[in-house]
C-alpha cells in the first residue's frame, strides 16, 4: 500500500533533474560583471600602486582574460563588464584595519610584517556596491575584484541562497541576492595565466558540486580529472594544477610522454571512440602556465545533449552556478 501512495505522490511531484535528452541545445552563457579595482594613489604627484610598482594594467588583463575564455568555450562563456569601479584606497580587513600607502610599502619592502586577519571584509563590499541587491535585480551576475598581494582576497567564493564551496567557503549571510554569484579575487601584480588559474579552481568546485550526487563511471567529472601518478593507465585530461603526466603541483613542463584519453574528450564526447594518444607537455605549451590552462579548458564539454539530468555542456554550470541542482 505504502509503494502505490509514494507512486501516486511522484505522479504529482516535480522531477528535481531536468529529463535526459540527446539533442538539447548547449547554451550560450553571459555573464553580467561588476569590475571593482584597487589602486590607491600613493604620493602626492597622484601616482597610483600599480603605476609605481609597474604592475599590469587591469584593463588589460580584463581584455585578454575575456578572449580567452570566450576562445576555449568556443563562444559558450560570454562575459561582459557593466560597470568598472576604480578605487582610491586600500580595501578594509575583516577587523576594520586599513593600510596606509607608506604602511603597505613597507610590507612590499620587507620592513613591516603584513597585517593579520589577512582577509579582506567581503560584507562591507558587498554592503558599499549594493551587491546583493543588484544580483537580485538580475543587474549583475557576479563580482571581479582587482586588487595586490596581501589585500586579502580569495581566488573565488560563492554567495546567494544554496551557495557553496567555491575554491573558499560561501559568503554567509548573502541570501538576500536570491541567486549564487561568484566574486573572483584577481591581482595585477600577475598575468592572465594566474587569472586562469582562479577560474579554474572556479571550475573545480562548481564541476564536483554539479557531479556530487553522480557515482561511479557516470561521474564523467572524476574521469576528466584523471591523470597519469594518481590513475595509472587512466590519464585524461588531469585537473588544473595536474597536466596528465605531472607528478607534482604546477608540474606543465615535464617531458616525460603519456598514453592519456584527452583527444577523445576534445573530439568524440560524449561518444567516447577510445582515441587514446601519446602526450607530453608541448601539448600545452611546455610550463608556460597561460597555455596549459587554455588546452585544459579547451576540453571541457561544451555540446548538446544531456545525461543523468547533467548537461554536456559543462560552461552552462561554470558560468552560471545557479544552474548546478542541489
């Protein structure tokens, strides 16, 4: 009796994941952004931190950083930034402390030690720009903060009701934006492969999240992320810090040649033709850190279909973590 109320009952109860489909289309994402830059002027001649210390221009690497992911996605990850704000001062800690111009210079110079808690106070951010409000109002979709070593930031972390960890714990208390926003960290103290770099432990979280309730060979995330030292004879395509022959963190040169499935993610999936290949790293750009993060984004899935409720294009979730099914 009790098996045909719970039938009757999923007659009537919405699926929680979408029905599985061959042909559904993989969508083009965009992707509203606020752009808030750190760059205080440090003397009285008005020349700004970056200028001084002859860092990159976030302009830039905003540009280039766009490009490339609109390049590796084939046109699937489309970011636009609607609002740039430049900032004449230095970001507030989480205990009200603020750096001084001559303060910072002398942690850079090794005279001071850098200020603890080291984390910026992302409330009084979000607070100040009227973050939450303008995610809810669906003005922006997310927040990229510019800023220098010891600002404090994370790479990325999540906020907005169902938020969770995003390479750094959720934002508390953000509920109020009614959807999850990313807010990435970036510094122009470093390049656009570092940019890359924070998208993708971006990546990384959203994609085992999207995947968490997937076992055993359907969780196609486990199976992208294999490489050779941790799944022997099972290379693919590796994670972001592990091409498929490294033996170390951030090991994107080494030479050393490897059978890996990588091809077949880039060219057959989700028909998996068992293309099994000899890689090395002149595959991806022999340790140079921009390249090797472009192939390994070049190989998420980015088609139509959709299987175990998952959608084969695997930009819609990273773009857009308001699509992973909790």
């Amino acid at each position: 009796m009790n098996n045909f109320f719970n039938f009757l009952i999923s007659l009537f109860k919405p699926a929680k994941y979408p029905a599985d489909s061959a042909a559904e289309p993989a969508q083009i994402t965009h992707s509203k952004v606020l752009l808030i830059v750190y760059d205080p002027v440090i003397d009285g001649a008005g020349t700004t931190l970056s200028q001084k210390m002859n860092w990159h221009r976030p302009t830039d690497l905003v540009t280039g950083f766009i490009g490339d992911l609109a390049q590796v996605s084939n046109g699937l990850a489309r970011y636009q930034i609607v609002q740039r704000v430049d900032v004449n001062e230095f970001p507030v800690k989480t205990d009200g402390f603020r750096y001084s111009p001559q303060g910072y210079l002398d942690v850079l110079q090794g005279k001071a030690a850098p200020h603890t808690p080291s984390g910026a106070d992302y409330h009084a951010i979000l607070n100040q720009y009227k973050v939450l409000q303008r995610v809810a109002r669906n003005e922006i979709d997310e927040v990229w903060i510019f800023a220098f070593p010891h600002a404090g930031f994370y790479e990325s972390t999540m906020g907005g009701p169902g938020a969770f960890w995003c390479n750094a714990p959720a934002l508390k208390e953000t509920e109020a934006g009614k959807r999850r926003f990313v807010v990435m960290g970036f510094s122009f103290e470093r390049y656009i492969g570092e940019m890359l770099e924070a998208y993708g432990h971006r990546a990384e979280s959203i994609m085992e999240k999207t995947f968490s309730k997937v076992s055993g060979d359907d969780n196609l995330w486990k199976r992208f992320i294999r490489y050779e030292k941790a799944a022997p004879g099972k290379s693919a395509c590796g994670n972001i810090h592990f091409a498929p022959n490294s033996q170390v963190d951030y090991d994107w040169s080494n030479p050393t040649p490897v059978i890996s499935e990588c091809y077949d993610w880039l060219l057959n999936f989700p028909n998996f033709k068992g293309d099994k290949r000899i890689v090395a790293s002149s595959e991806w750009g022999s340790g140079d850190i921009r390249e090797h993060h472009k192939w390994w984004f070049t190989r998420f899935p980015r088609v139509a279909g959709r299987k175990n409720g998952i959608h084969n294009n695997w930009w819609q979730y990273v773009v857009n973590p308001q699509q992973v099914i909790l």
